[in-house]
C-alpha cells in the first residue's frame, strides 16, 4: 500500500485569512481550527509568528 505524500497548499475552501492554517492542518492531518487556535496562543509568546504567517502566504501555493 504507498501513500501519496499530501502537498502543503493553500485550499480554496475553509479560509478565515489566507488559508494558511487550512493548509497546514490538511497536510498534517489535524483540525485547521486547532492549529487556528495554537497560532493565536503561540501570537502571546514573543517570537516571528506573524512574520512567518506572512511568508508562507506569499511561499505556500493555491490549491
């Protein structure tokens, strides 16, 4: 049995911004509003979050 190893991608379906955490909760196989909330939590912590966000909105493909 091969698995077909899943894109990491932006889904045209299920936004709130970007697609952002649609898409990495689809590659992973989580829940896009659980990794919605661990980005909000993970905002309090000091750190490039927000940064980052923005990069892989612009990096991360469409579907």
């Amino acid at each position: 049995m091969t698995m077909t190893p899943r894109r990491l991608v932006r889904p045209r379906q299920h936004r709130m911004i970007a697609g952002v955490c649609a898409g990495i909760g689809q590659r992973f196989g989580m829940s896009r509003n659980l990794v919605r909330v661990l980005f909000l939590l993970s905002c309090l912590l000091p750190g490039p979050q927000i940064l980052a966000y923005l990069a892989m909105w612009i990096i991360v493909p469409n579907e």
